[in-house]
C-alpha cells in the first residue's frame, strides 16, 4: 500500500468515490489529490486533498474530501492520506494546516486540536458554514502545526499489510474457509491440471 499524487486518469474514479462517500467536490481539481493504492492489485483504497484560501492577511491551507472506501477502512488508510497531505502542506512551506470536519476524534489522534470558529482565518470561517450546510451541523474546525503531527504506530503497522475485506490482512476472516483438492474429491498425487479435459 502506498500513496501517490492523481493523475487525470483518475479523475473519473475519483468522482465517483466522492459521490458515494458523500463528500463535497466544491473546486473538484483531480492534481490537488493524493490517493491510497494498493501495490499488489492497483485498488485505489482512499484520497485526499488539499485546498488553498487565499485571504487578506496570508494564504491558508484546509485538508478536505477525505475518504477511505468502506472495503478499506480499518486499515491506516486514511492517516496515510492525511500525513501525505501534511508532508504536502510542510513541502509548499505552511507552518499549520487546517481541517474541517464533523469527526474530529479521528485527526486528534493526529495531534490536530480544535478551533474556536472566532479562531479560525476568514476564509476558513466562510468555508466552514458551507460545509455546516452541506454535511448538516456538526461541524467544526481543527488545526494541526506540520511539525507536531504524528503517527500512531499501530497505524503504521497496519497500512504496511493492508488488503481490502476488514479483519487484519494477513489473517483470514473467522468465515472463510480454506478448501483443499481432496474436499472436492481429487486426488493433487495424480491429478494434472494445465489443460486437462479428461478426454
């Protein structure tokens, strides 16, 4: 698992992942994402973005349309895109970034603290009562300062094995079962199976 810039062939699956994680593709530009794949089977897994406000006083910077597809979740996933969206921010010389979300539990494991909406950039604050109408309430204003976010190493752990289905990856799930040739009546000491049609 890895997490790469978009490129514009993904700009069809990306808005079509946005839509039925049910996010805002307010701007939709496909070169301001990062996206989660998988190295094995090519599986694009979740995304990210960074969006910049420019205001009076300086340009600011918001991490948005964060999504991870629900066969993918529990994987560290998401905190990959998130610190690849950190190192991006840190890169174009931001000192602190900005998310606003109604699941701020999830980037305080991060290091991101709350912002009193009085707090936040003008930009910000406009942007904020958007999504207040979009995602209906609920919503409210973190920032983080590039330096002090960190990774939790459990989720480090897990993004390196990560595979779609839930569970750990390199378990399977309590439901699956494992079937040899004998269960299906064949005998793996004489059987030939390349090109065998039995007649």
């Amino acid at each position: 698992m890895y997490v790469r810039d978009a490129k514009n062939r993904d700009e069809a699956w990306l808005l079509d992942a946005i839509e039925r994680l049910g996010l805002d593709d307010v701007a939709f530009r496909s070169r301001d994402y990062v996206i989660a794949v998988d190295e094995e089977t090519g599986d694009r897994a979740g995304f990210g973005r960074l969006r910049l406000h420019r205001g009076d006083d300086a340009e600011r910077i918001e991490l948005t349309g964060i999504g991870v597809l629900p066969e993918w979740r529990g994987r560290g996933v998401g905190a990959h895109v998130v610190e690849r969206l950190v190192d991006t921010a840190a890169a174009e010389g931001f000192e602190t970034v900005y998310v606003l979300t109604d699941q701020p539990e999830y980037l305080t494991q991060f290091g991101f603290e709350e912002v009193d909406t009085d707090d936040l950039p003008a930009a910000l604050s406009d942007r904020l009562e958007e999504k207040r109408e979009f995602l209906g309430g609920g919503v409210v204003g973190l920032h983080a300062d590039v330096d002090d976010f960190e990774m939790p190493e459990r989720l480090r752990e897990v993004f390196k094995n990560a595979d779609a289905g839930g569970g750990p990856a390199d378990e399977p799930d309590a439901d699956e079962s494992t079937e040899s040739a004998e269960d299906f009546g064949i005998d793996p000491e004489s059987a030939t199976y390349k090109y065998d049609t039995g007649r």
